[in-house]
C-alpha cells in the first residue's frame, strides 16, 4: 500500500506554511482527518498496521484523541483488540476516560496517525502505563521524525516523510513572509 498516495488521493497531504502542533513549523502538513474519514481507507490503513506484527498478541490499542481515536479503533478491529483513546488533562499530560477497560498487566500497542516528535504518542503510553498496563511495540501510518523518535518499544511506520521541520526563530517561510496557518 502506498499510503502517501492515499494522503493525495484524499486532499491529506497539504503544502504551505503550517503551524505544526509541536510549535515548529513546516511546509508540508499531513490531514489525517480528511484519509480516515473514508471508512475503507481507514480499514485498510488499520490493517496494514496489524500486518506489521503477525506474531503479537495485544489485549488493546491505545492513540492520542483526536487523531488516534479512529485509528486505534480501525487497528484493534484488525488485531481482535479493544480499542482504548487518552485524552488531554488540563494539567497538559493524558489520562484514559473512566469506563474505558485498561487492567495492570495488559499488553498493548499503541498508535498515531503522524509522528514529528511523537510527544502525544508517548503521554498516551503514559496513561495506560499509569494503569500497570504493559507497552509491546507502537505504531503510526507516517514517522517524519527523521528517525528520532523512541518509545521505549519496537516502532514502525507505513511510510516515512522527510519534510523539513523548522524552530520558529529559524523558519525560512517566516523569513519570506508566507502566511502561516494555524492546523
């Protein structure tokens, strides 16, 4: 499967000026949103996860809401999981909403649609973790990490992006005076 070209297929793959969520700035921004809104791409996006790990047995999969929340769903269909989400405390950190089953000594994966930084990803590790749940490996449709992001456990990725990144202070689009958008 190629999936960078379902992200054009489907209008996910964006070019500008973009405000990325890790306060960095980029030319290149990936809409999850507008790919996993497609029942059968999303399906075949959750599959293509589960394929990457025949021989795991994971008692659920956990992803970051907003964007991780279709896809946890659409992977742990694909494995014979449950399908877990965390969310944003005020405090900054994540926490799994009451009545969502995560039990000490559960195995899980965990997913994102994109990694930059992969910060979102590794509070929702966090969370179950906080529960005495157990991390087997994670997973994201795209790492544009460059590499560098860790986990603490196997991490693989449908496709890597190499999009330059850029602190702010340092943006060469910000030097040029294109407007900056805000996703």
């Amino acid at each position: 499967m190629d999936v960078l070209e379902l992200y054009r297929k489907t209008g996910a793959l964006l070019e500008g000026h973009f405000l990325l969520r890790s306060g960095r700035h980029s030319p290149v921004f990936l809409q999850s949103a507008a790919l996993l809104q497609h029942p059968l791409f999303a399906e075949a996006v959750g599959e293509a996860i589960a394929e990457k790990f025949p021989d795991e047995r994971f008692d659920f999969v956990i992803g970051p809401a907003i964007g991780g929340v279709v896809l946890s769903f659409v992977v742990a269909r694909a494995l014979g999981a449950r399908a877990v989400f965390a969310e944003k405390t005020p405090e900054g950190g994540m926490t799994i909403r009451p009545g969502l089953e995560v039990n000490a000594g559960d195995r899980f994966l965990a997913v994102e649609d994109v990694v930059t930084t992969g910060g979102s990803l590794r509070k929702a590790i966090e969370a179950a973790k906080a529960r005495g749940a157990v991390l087997q490996a994670a997973a994201a449709i795209i790492d544009r990490s460059g590499g560098t992001a860790r986990f603490g456990a196997p991490f693989v990725a449908l496709a890597r992006l190499e999009a330059p990144v850029h602190d702010p202070e340092a943006c060469p689009l910000c030097r040029r005076g294109v407007p900056l958008e805000e996703v």
